[in-house]
C-alpha cells in the first residue's frame, strides 16, 4: 500500500479503516486518498467490500476501526447530512429516485435541502428564481434539461440514474461517490451517462465503483482494486491492466 498523503494535499483520505460485521471482516485497514479533481475507479470482484467503502466513508456505517477525514477535518463521528453539508456526497447502487415527482422539481428540491430552505414559511420570491435558474443550469449541464418536466417513471434508466447524479450536484460536492452509476442501463445508454461525467467540474473529486472495465478505464486516471476488503492496487490504468495480482483475481472471479 502507498504512503499516506499529507492531509494537505488530500481533499478525501481514510486511515486504517476497518469494518467487521460479527465475525465478518468486510474492510481491512484501507487507507487512500482524493485530491481535488481526481477521477478514480473503484473495482474487485462482488462482495469484495466496494459499497461499504462508500458507506463508511459517508456515515452510513461506523467504521470499527480508523477514521475518514475530508479537507484536514476528521468527519468519522459525523452524521451523514454534516458530511454532505461539508460536499461529501453519493450516489446509491439502487435507484433513489421519487418516480412520479417531476425531474425539475426534484433538483429543485435537493437545492432547497442544501440551502436549508425546506421548512421556511417565508420565501422571497428571488430566492426561487435563484434555485430555479440554478436546477436549470444543472440540467443542461447533463444535458437533462429537455426531461424536466418529465417523472421519472416515464424515463429510461440510463436517464434516470443520470437524474440522480443531477441530484447529487445540486448539492454542491466537493467529493462525489458514484455506487456503480450504469448498473441496469443498457450498453447503449452507458455513454450518455460517461459523456456527462466528462463535463463535470475539473475540481470536483469522483470516486465511481464500476463493473464494465471499458468504462472504467475510459474515465479514470487513476484506479484502486479491492479484493476481500483489502486495497490489492492502487495505481494507473495502464499499471493496474498489468497489475499479476489483479490479473489472478478477476480471471479467478471468471473462471
Ligand atoms: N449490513 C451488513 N451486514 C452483514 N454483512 C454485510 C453487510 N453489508 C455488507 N455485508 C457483507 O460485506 C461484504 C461486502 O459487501 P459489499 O460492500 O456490498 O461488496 P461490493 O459492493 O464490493 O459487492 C459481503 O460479503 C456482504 O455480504
Ligand atoms: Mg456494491
């Protein structure tokens, strides 16, 4: 495993981080790191701990050991909504999405979340021009913005779960983590959901666990392997396609 970066330069890192349920060892001292602007994959084989990575990272879990820092703060005790107003955001391997609430709407809502402005009785009227010029500008962005007025339900998946990256950028993250972002969207569909990623803020740090390896090689610069809760590689495309290690495990999974 890599040297710890100095919190300095890390926007996102993880110490020792350690997860066992019962007499289950899920996650085995992970230590690794974002920067700002990092585009990482996140592999291994099912089960080999990926989504309790990102649950524990973003507090849906409490790690039994080692601790998750964000900007030099240590965020391990945090609830999930004080990691999120922070920019630790993600994205579900499940769909989250509301089926029948309008795409707009929904954007609009998680806008209103972010600014804490849900239960205020009195809202100026510019405050809901701002969040609605701002839903705008994050559809078209992702090039959603022909679907607003669209419900979910009426939608293709790879549209939907592209809605709900929409979703997650309204809440401004510093860090995003996508949980297998084209599970269930048809081939045809995956490059629409690539192509948008690509038009993300150049600052923002992704993280996204993905099976498809064109995929992931297409967007990452930089790719970490887990295998049995433990970081098997961490390092370049190219280092990790020559990688024996990695090799053995996905050809093991294949077989
Ligand atoms: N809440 C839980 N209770 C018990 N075991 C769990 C729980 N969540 C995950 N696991 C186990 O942890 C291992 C890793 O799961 P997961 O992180 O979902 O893997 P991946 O996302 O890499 O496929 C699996 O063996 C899974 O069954
Ligand atoms: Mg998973």
């Amino acid at each position: 495993m890599s040297d710890v970066i100095p919190l300095n330069d890390a926007l996102l890192q993880t110490r020792g981080l350690s997860k066992h349920f019962g007499g289950l060892q899920v996650t085995r001292q992970l230590s690794f790191s974002l920067k700002a602007g990092a585009r990482v994959g996140l592999i291994g084989p099912n089960g080999a701990g990926k989504t309790t990575l990102v649950n524990l990272v973003t507090g849906v879990l409490e790690p039994s050991a080692g601790s998750v820092w964000l900007n030099g703060e240590d965020v391990t005790r945090l609830s999930q909504p004080e990691r999120v107003r922070r920019g630790l955001v993600r994205t579900f391997q499940i769909t989250q999405l509301a089926p029948r609430i309008a795409v707009r709407r929904q954007v609009e809502m998680a806008i209103h979340q972010r600014r804490g402005s849900v239960s205020s009785w009195f809202r100026p009227a510019d405050a809901f021009a701002e969040v609605r010029d701002e839903a705008e500008g994050i559809l078209q962005a992702l090039r959603l913005d022909g679907l607003a007025d669209s419900l979910p339900v009426e939608l293709a998946y790879g549209e939907q779960r592209l809605i709900e990256i929409a979703l997650a950028l309204a809440l401004q993250p510093r860090v995003l983590l996508l949980d297998e972002p084209m599970a269930g969207v048809p081939a045809a569909e995956r490059t629409i959901i690539l192509d948008a990623l690509s038009t993300l803020p150049p600052d923002l740090a992704i993280l996204m666990i993905e099976h498809d390896m064109g995929l992931v090689f297409s967007f990452a610069s930089r790719i970490i392997v887990l295998s049995e809760g433990s970081l098997l590689a961490d390092g370049t495309p190219e280092e990790i396609r020559n990688h024996p290690a990695v090799r053995s495990v996905y050809l093991g999974t294949a077989a």
